[in-house]
C-alpha cells in the first residue's frame, strides 16, 4: 500500500476505514464517556484497524500511534468492567502483538493487575542431567 501524507492521517484512515465495516457505530465521544459496550466495540474495531496496518506494511510509527489509541481505550474498559479485567487476568484477552513476557505484562499493568514475572533456572545434578526450576514473584 502506497502511504503518503503523515502518519496521523494516515493512522486515521486505518480507523476510518474499519469503522466503516458492518458493525455497530460508534458514537464519535470521548473514551470517558462510552459505556462498556461501546468500548468494546471500540477496541475490536481498533484491534482489526491495527492488524489491517500490519498487513499492509505500514511503518511503525502508523503502528505504534493505532497502538498507542487501543492501549487508551484498553485501560479506560479495565476501568470500568470487571469482567474485562477478568479476561486479562485468566488470559483469555487475546493480547495485540503475541504473547510474549513484555506484552502480557504491559497489558496486565494497563487493567491494573498484578504482574507476575517468571524466571527460569537450570541446575545440574550431575550424570549429565538438568532440572529447570521456574521462581515466579509478583510486583506493581
């Protein structure tokens, strides 16, 4: 895809463009005062906004400023929905770019959670065997 003009506009295209799918609407208010529904409209159709830019190509800083709307709009949901917080908390939120250790802890400080850090440990036990021990600890 051809990208020209800078990057906001072209981050809102992304958003324009996915709105326009068969769907709810959103009415065009602040995150603060959408109700829970709302918002989690919102943020499906920001999570297709972002993965429409991925597929295209589009650089990174159009990436990071869809991203940086869906970490919004994610926080302001944990706010207001428990079950929603829940979701991130039992990991059935499918979490935006993989699920890797930096993600899963970014979006669990977002919902306001505990994030849990896991460090792995090897020891030999001689004979040429090896335990791995996992020590996890929490921390805000």
């Amino acid at each position: 895809m051809f990208f020209f003009g800078n990057p906001e506009d072209s981050a809102r295209m992304y958003w324009d463009g996915t709105k326009g799918v068969t769907g709810p609407a959103l009415p065009e208010i602040p995150l603060d005062e959408q109700t829970e529904q709302e918002l989690r409209v919102s943020i499906t159709y920001q999570r297709m906004a972002i993965k429409r830019a991925w597929h295209d190509g589009a650089s990174e800083e159009i990436v990071n400023i869809l991203l940086e709307e869906y970490d919004n709009t994610f926080a302001h949901l944990a706010a207001v929905s428990e079950s929603f917080r829940d979701d991130v908390e039992k990991g059935r939120h499918r979490v935006i770019g993989g699920y890797t250790r930096e993600n899963l802890d970014k979006y669990r400080r977002l919902a306001g959670l505990e994030v849990i850090f896991l460090k792995q440990e090897t020891k030999d036990l001689g004979d040429g065997a090896t335990a791995y021990v996992t020590i996890s600890h929490s921390a805000n």
